[in-house]
C-alpha cells in the first residue's frame, strides 16, 4: 500500500467508528507539543470516600456539570482539557467491558448519550476531552478472544504465551508486539477514540516493562491522524521507563498518586510534600518541552462551604502551584470544580504563574532540606522559589552570586505581582509560612 493509499485510509478509521484499520508497523514518535497541558481531571472526585464521590461519581451528568465549571471558570486562564479518568468504560460494579472487537466503549448507564455526544458537549464548551486507558490487553478482551479490526487475528494471538501479567497491579495480559495485528489491535482502538473527538490519553500502569505498549500507542496516535496528548501514567512510572518512553510519551508521572484516598482529595502529607524530595530524581530523564514531569493532579478546588475540600490550607496550596509551575508541569485541577473556590481560583489563574510553567523550561534544585531553594530561566530572567518544609515560619536566605545571578537586579514578587525593588549579592524571603512558598522574578 502506498503512502498516499495507506493515509487515506488512516482518515476513513478515524471518521468511522468501525473501519478498518492497517499498521505500517513501524514506530513513530510522539504528537509534538510545545508547552504543559492545563485542565481538570475525574480521578481526585472518584478516589475520595466522602459521601456522594467515590467511583459512583463519574457519570455524564456531573461530567457535564465538570465542563461548564472549567468553561466558565478556568478555561479562558488556558485550562482546556477534561480528563476522564479510570470508569468511563466500566460498569458501576466495576466491571470492565468492551464492544465485540475488544474497544473499549462507555458503560451505558454511565454515559447513556455515548461518548460521542459527551464529546461534542465538551467541545461544544471549548474544551478538549481526555480519556483513560491501562497498558496491556485487558483480560476481558482476551476471555472473548475479540476478533481485530482489519485482520485475520483475534485477541488471544496477540497475547504473550504463557499468558504474563503486566503492567502495575498485574491486571492486563503482557501484548506479543513481534505479531503485526497487535499493532493492528491498538490502532483499533484509537481510531475509534479519534472518531469521538478524544484529544488527550492517559496510559496508566505503566512500568519499565511497558515501553512497547506506550511506543505502539503513540505510533497508533500517529496513523489516526488525530493529535493527542500521550501520557504514561503510573504511581510513579518506573524510572528505569524514562529513557526508552521518552521519543514516544508527551507526559511521565514522576510520584505517587496525590490523592489519600480519605474524605479530602489530598493532605500535605499524604503525599503533597513527597514531590519535593521526589522530582530531583527525575529532572535529567524528562526533556522540557518534549517529554514533561507529570506531578499528578493539584488538590486547588475547595477548601470552604460545600462539597469535597483539598485538604490543604491556602499557605499549601499555593506552594503547589508554585512548585508544579517552577517544574513546567502539566497544570490540572483535581477535585469538584463544581465548588471551586474563589481563592483557588485566584491561585490557578495568576497569569504570572501561570506563564512560569509555560515557558515549557525545567527547573534546577539548589538546596533540599527544609529551607529548599529552586531556580530556573526563562529567556533573560531567572526566577527563584523558596519553599518552607519544616513546621514553623523561617527566614530563607539566597546568595545571587553563587546562583550566578550577578549584579543589580530588579526583583519582583510573581505571586503577589508586585515589584520589590532592587536586590544584589542576596536575597532574603523574611517570615516564609511553615509549608510556604515564595516565587520571585529577577530582571
């Protein structure tokens, strides 16, 4: 099949939801992207045991009401995508299922309109749609031996004999990617998301031994036609993973999930406070913008009045939008946007932040501990962040020269968005909170 020929039919898959699908079977790298994605994700609502969250949660109804949050809220800040996490495709007992051919396809009771139509109310609101996926080929999918779209082959040739458990809680079959149709397999299925009008895709449970699996979904991405978002998502991805996911993965989570899975999305330190200690590890795998440090969801959405809290206090929360900025990692909300707060609204939209992550440049680590300091540059400007770890308010000292910051500069408080003067030799952030932060600008 010629080039032309094989393209043509790449669009016909993509705009029909049950046609056939043929892989070149060679590996193409990642959709480029050229800053981190900002939106909102489903997972930090299903994971809280608050009464009326929970798994139970994700239906279309309150992905509707997610929609017209973000739109109304936080888009025109650059907050485009809605990402539905893990459940779309599964029944409310959770029960994983997919059509004949082994695609998933959204659980009916969940979502009676289908995804299409979820889809388009999504655009509709000028948003992009995330979906959710697990490396591996679902058992389910196996147990019915689906037939492959486009081939001869059905699901249990694909599979890796004697049947091996991958990826990380072992609940797919290891994918034999030396067989053609298992490309073919993947293909399928994103061509059937591309028809839906999926933009983002997360690729959850990834560990070194899934590379194959997220190289064949980022070239299936590639025959769609379609740009999508690739992440590779676990909690965290084996850091063995970096090297061999980096020409294919627009994303890495680099830490564990942030949420407790308690009443609250999230606390301090549950798991918040680990990323600091954790991201060090991984900034000479990622290569901003190309392959980003995924920090995982940020728990800024409420904590007054109704509904589901962070579980973070104002002082936290900001430190985290300071941080995931100063990392140019993508930037999405988890919790109930329904009740985002007017304060956190404030911190996720600062436009001056915001723009710190996406600039898209990766930060350096100047000290740890409790008084940690960080720096980046972006262009002429450097920008230094300060974060207090320990338990009582401290003085944070900076020595400029030794940062190879010298001269005068003029100094300004990116939070705050207010000028501070002139600064040189050092810089002092006088009374920093306990779990506090301060982001300064030096021009």
């Amino acid at each position: 099949m010629s080039r032309t020929t094989r393209r043509a039919a790449l669009a016909a898959a993509a705009a029909l939801p049950l046609a056939l699908v043929l892989s070149t079977g060679t590996a193409q790298a990642r959709t480029p992207y050229v800053k981190p994605f900002m939106g909102w994700s489903s997972w930090s609502v299903e994971s809280s045991s608050r009464d009326g969250y929970g798994t139970s949660w994700l239906n279309e109804g309150n992905i509707k009401n997610a929609a017209d949050s973000l739109s109304g809220k936080l888009s025109s800040a650059g907050y485009k995508y809605l990402n539905i996490d893990a459940g779309w495709n599964f029944t409310y007992d959770w029960t994983y299922h997919s059509d004949a051919h082994g695609i998933p396809d959204a659980d009916k009771e969940r979502f009676p309109s289908g995804m299409p139509a979820v889809a388009d109310y999504v655009h509709g609101k000028g948003l992009k749609l995330g979906l959710y996926g697990a490396a591996g080929l679902e058992k389910e999918v196996y147990d019915k031996d689906a037939p492959i779209l486009g081939t001869d082959c059905t699901a249990r040739d694909i599979a890796v004999e004697p049947l091996t458990p991958t990826n990380k809680w072992g609940g797919s079959w290891k994918i034999d990617y030396t067989n053609p149709c298992a490309q073919d397999y993947i293909d399928s299925i994103v061509a059937r998301l591309a028809s839906w009008g999926v933009d983002f895709l997360k690729i959850d449970g990834v560990t070194k031994d899934n590379v194959d699996d997220i190289r064949a979904w980022s070239t299936a991405i590639d025959h769609s036609g379609r740009k999508m978002w690739l992440s590779a998502s676990a909690w965290p991805v084996d850091i063995e993973a970096a090297d061999g996911l980096k020409p294919y993965a627009n994303g890495v989570r680099v830490d564990t999930d942030v949420e407790c899975y308690c009443e609250t999305t999230s606390s301090w330190t549950s798991s918040v406070d680990d990323r600091w200690s954790d991201l060090p590890q991984w900034l000479d795998k990622v290569d901003a913008p190309h392959f980003m440090a995924d920090l995982d969801s940020m728990p800024i959405n409420n904590n007054t009045g109704s509904g589901l809290q962070d579980g973070l206090d104002d002082t936290e929360r900001q430190s985290v939008m300071t941080f995931w900025s100063m990392a140019s990692a993508p930037l999405y909300v988890g919790g109930d946007i329904w009740f985002l707060d007017d304060k956190a609204k404030a911190i996720l939209t600062n436009p001056e932040v915001v723009a710190v992550d996406q600039a898209a440049v990766l930060p350096r680590q100047v000290r740890s501990g409790d008084t940690q300091v960080w720096t980046k540059k972006v262009g002429r400007d450097t920008y230094l962040a300060v974060y207090n770890m320990g338990s009582t308010p401290t003085d944070i000292r900076v020595d400029l020269d030794g940062l190879g910051v010298h001269g005068r500069k003029q100094a300004r408080d990116v939070v705050a968005r207010k000028n501070l003067g002139t600064v040189r030799h050092t810089w002092t952030a006088p009374s920093v909170p306990a779990h506090g932060s301060r982001l300064i600008k030096l021009s």
